[in-house]
C-alpha cells in the first residue's frame, strides 16, 4: 500500500458516532453522507481545518456507540486518508476496513498537533512527523489487502472470480 | 471453554474453541433496520448471489424513523419493501416495535445460538441467553448470503452476582454501575457473562436491559449464563445486587455514572421512557404505578415509547395509557422513538433530559448541548413528577 500523506487533525477520546454522523442525517443518500461528516463534533469545527486527505488522530475508543456504516462511508467520501487512534471501538473498525477507509491502532494522538504532516507506511508501521519516526504495531496484512481491494466487498468479488 | 467458547465452538462445528482463534460461525437468525438495512442490501445486491441463505431466518425490520419523516426516509422503506418482495424475507414496516423486541418476540434464538444484526444493541439478546454480536451493512449483506459470520472468539469477563436488589433497583442500574467501574472502551472485543445466584433475581426482560447496554462499554458479546461459575474467563467480577443504589449516567457519556442521590434536585424539563433499552412492560409498569392518580411537573415533557405493539396492547388492556395520558404525558407509537435524535422529540440547547435510553452522547437527542441523564424507569417516572431528578421511592 502507498505511503499516506496528510494534514493532521487531533481530537480527543471517545469520538462516538453520532458526532461522525449525527442521527438526522442517517437517511440521507448514500452518495452525500461526506456533505455530514464530522458535523456532530463536539468542540471543534472541523469543516474549519479539513484539507482534502487529512489524517485523523485520535485517542481512545474512536468510533464508538452505532453500528451506522454510514460513519465511516461519510469520513470516506470526504476524503479523509486515515484515522489513527489508541484505540476503536470494535463494529467502527470492522465497518471501515469493510468499506475501504483506513483505520490503524496507533497511540500518537499526545504527539501530535492538528496542523502537523505526516507521512505514515500502514506496513512498517511508521508515522514520520517534522522529521521523527514513530513506530508502531504495523497494519495486519490481511487487513492490509481488504483495504488494497477498496473494501470487503470488491475483495469477495474477486477472490470469487466475479466480474 | 466457558460458554462462550462453548456456543462459538458449536455454531462453528468444532470440538473445541479458545480465546482469541478465528472461527466461521452458523448463524441463526439475520435483522436490519432502516438505518442499516439499505446499505446492507446495495451491498447483498452487489456481491451478485442469487438469494438470502434462509428467507425465514432473515427479517428487516422497520423501527428508527416509522412513520418516515422525510421522502428520504420512506424511500429506504421501500428499498426493504422490495428485498422483502424479492427474496421473501420477513419484513415489519407497520410500526410493530423496535428490532431487538421484535426479535424477541417473533424470531427468539434459543440459549447459544447466534443472532446476527446491523445495529449496536444486538446483545440484548443475551438477557435471553442467545449470543448477539452487532456488526454493519457489509457484514450484515455478507452474513445474509452464507448465513455465517467470521469472529474472533474474545475473551470473557464475569460478572458473578449474589444478594437480592433493593426495590427502587433495576437491570438498568446494575448495567450503569458497571460502566463506572469498567469505562467506555475496557470490554472491547471482549464478552461480558453474568453468572451466580443473584441472577435469579432479574427477570428476563431485566436481563435484556443489562445485555442491550454491553455495548456501551464495548462488549462485543453481552449475555446471561447460568447459577454456576463460568470456567476459563479472563476474570471474576463480584458483585452483591444488595449493594447497589439507583445510579445514573450524567452527560456526554453513559459511563460518566453516579448515584442518582448525588444530583438529585437537577431541574429537568424532559423525561423519555422507552427504547430497546426499557421500552418493556416492566418498564411500563413501573411508569404507570408511579403515575397514577398524579399528574406529572408542568415542566416536563413527558414522552412513553412502548418497544413494541404487543407491548403497547398490553399496556391498553392493562388501563396504563389512560393513566399516564391522565398524567399530562405523552404516549408515542412503539418503535426508537426520540432515542437517536432523528424526529419525535428532539431537544433545544435549554433542555436537561432524563431518559431511559442507552445514550446521551453530545447531540443524541438534537442539541449538541442539551444535558441527557440516562437513568431505569423507575428514577425516570419519580423525576418527571418531581421536575428534577428524584431517587425513586425518596421521592
């Protein structure tokens, strides 16, 4: 997988999902859920510093509280690259890796600050910031692929032979 | 093997299982609701198989935003309408009730089997002793095609209860507790299992509050075993019910837990009872015991969402909906009713809100600063008389 470069964006622990993606846009559709990313976050406008293919960095249990897939599909569609975070909770991170959107353990939310460039090699397991490396547990392979595939679904087409 | 090892093991076909092996489990019951069910079914259409792997044991189920709201929202019922038509799957779109009461009623796994649904609080089914593990469209179109689902057998925490509760305490009490004891994120990918006497003392649908709200703390599996100890669990929780007092969960997270007494005389101007948490008829029961012959706080909005129709006919026999109606509140058609901040009662940035649901996220209910206190039925019902937060039977 290539290398990730992005602006960083810092938030905090416990980043459920209904501030992912509040409840009122749940029926929206599917193509304009990243119009409602992130509108329900506490604390922070994020719309104010997302630049196309930011990272996410967070603390512990991102993702936490919905089953919605349509939180991760909305940071997606936005165009956010990745999101790091000490901890996910457990149906978040499935959703995500199953639909393509990069999400990795990785306890660096402390040393960072929004604003920061990182480069991160899902892989190795590196975050190069300001010109240190951090090195972390690298991405599972088998996860590593789904997200090669763009996600659970065009992975079972292929490996099934389906065109 | 503990028994959830023991189920996994059995609904994968193996002798043995243990902590952390990947098995392929038998599934034995499939659900969605409108949030997650029209994605899972663009997904189930896009993987390109030709059918459901059991059209009796698949069901969507109409319950987050019945009637629909929005033109958006009625075209993912129709979306539904035209799997169910399709693939002859079970489909409620009638407002029967919300998925994990209906589940219970209409489609009940037995004690180890696997029940599989798009939506966070599939572990209620634990109270009925069934494994539920909540997973997301992808998941949920996937499982729909091979009725079977991939997981990671956790790891098990037990919680071994003993004593008899007090009679102002409840399932939803003991679930609060255990969220200041353990916190938002220690369960995940782990199980929880209650064990020992004390269970005896929680009726089923007690049992299902408890379970529905694992997930709040993480748990990938929530559910009630039996008397005896579990063996091979990662670790043994103690806890004497006779301890316990009414807790509450104060904003923005249902593990930020006190005892009610501790903000008791918080001014409150909405109550909501109801939800896959405590929409039940024990849960109604308590409201309409507390209610009747009184009349609840002139500043209260007062909002009663029975889980299910069968639930609410019941209540109709029972003579409780002229007696919480007779009390100035407001009984709601069954289903998810205000619980996730989609329609019928949405707060503004003055409302502090007690509610029985399972979340008071920043936002849940509409303003991202309205207070939500999450609390049991009981401490509900004595709020909304009192118009600030009540220990019940103090009142």
């Amino acid at each position: 997988m290539e290398i990730i470069k992005g602006k960083v964006i810092v938030l905090g622990d416990d980043v459920d999902t209904d501030q992912i993606l509040p409840g009122y846009a749940m029926a929206e559709p599917y193509d304009q859920l990243g119009n409602f990313a992130m509108a329900g976050l506490a604390g922070l406008d994020f719309k104010s510093v997302y630049e196309p293919g930011s990272i996410i960095v967070a603390g512990r249990n991102f993702g936490c509280g919905s089953s919605r897939e349509q939180a991760p599909i909305a940071l997606h569609q936005l165009g956010v690259s990745l999101v790091m975070a000490k901890g996910f909770a457990r149906i978040f991170r499935r959703n995500a890796i199953n639909i393509g959107l990069p999400v990795w353990a990785a306890d660096i939310a402390d040393r960072l600050k929004t604003g920061d460039l990182a480069e991160v090699d899902l892989e190795k397991g590196t975050v190069a910031v300001n010109g240190t490396v951090y090195e972390f547990t690298p991405m599972a392979p088998t996860v590593l692929k789904t997200l090669e595939y763009g996600g659970l679904i065009p992975r079972v087409r292929a490996e099934l032979g389906i065109e | 093997m503990n028994c959830v090892e023991r189920y996994l093991a059995k609904a994968a076909g193996v002798a043995e299982t243990t902590a952390g092996q990947d098995l392929s489990c038998k599934v034995s019951y499939v659900a969605a609701h409108d949030v997650t069910a029209p994605i899972a079914i663009d997904m189930f259409r896009r993987i390109g198989v030709k059918k459901v792997f059991d059209p009796d044991r698949v069901a969507l189920i109409v319950d987050h935003i019945y009637p629909a709201n929005s033109e958006k929202a009625r075209n993912n019922v129709w979306a539904m309408k035209d799997f169910a038509d399709e693939f002859g799957v079970h489909l409620y779109h009638r407002g029967e009730g919300v998925i994990h009461q209906l589940m219970y009623e209409k489609h009940r796994a037995q004690p180890g089997e696997l029940v599989v649904i798009a939506d966070s609080h599939t572990g209620t089914c634990g109270g009925y002793g069934a494994v539920g593990v909540g997973v997301g469209s992808t998941e949920l179109a996937a499982a729909m095609a091979t009725g079977r689902l991939d997981l990671e057998v956790p790891q098990v925490i037990q919680i071994y209860l003993t004593g008899k509760r007090r009679s102002n305490v409840f399932g939803k009490d003991l679930i609060l507790y255990l969220g200041s004891l353990f916190g938002t994120d220690y369960l995940v990918d782990r199980a929880m299992v209650f064990t020992g006497p004390g269970i005896e003392d929680l009726s089923v649908a007690e049992r299902m509050t408890v379970c529905n709200m694992g997930i709040e703390l993480g748990a990938m599996i929530t559910l009630f075993g039996t008397v005896e100890k579990e063996p091979d669990t990662l670790e043994v929780k103690e806890i004497d019910l006779g301890s316990l007092e009414p807790q509450i969960a104060r904003p923005f997270s249902p593990a930020n837990v006190v005892p009610v007494r501790e903000v008791a005389g918080t001014p409150v101007t909405q109550v909501v009872v109801g939800s896959c948490t405590n929409g039940r008829l024990n849960d109604m029961e308590q409201v309409a015991k507390a209610f009747e012959g009184k009349h609840v706080h002139p500043d209260v909005n007062t909002l009663v969402v029975p889980a299910s129709k069968e639930i609410l006919d019941e209540m109709e026999r029972r003579g409780w909906c002229r007696i919480i109606r007779d009390a100035g509140a407001t009984v709601l058609n069954p289903g998810c009713g205000s619980c996730f901040g989609a329609h019928e009662g949405l707060t503004s940035e003055r409302d502090t809100v007690v509610s029985t649901t399972n979340r008071n996220f920043p936002g849940r209910m509409g303003s991202m600063k309205a207070k939500i206190y999450l609390a049991s039925p009981a401490t509900a019902a004595a709020t909304a008389l009192a118009g600030k937060i009540t220990v019940p039977g103090e009142e």
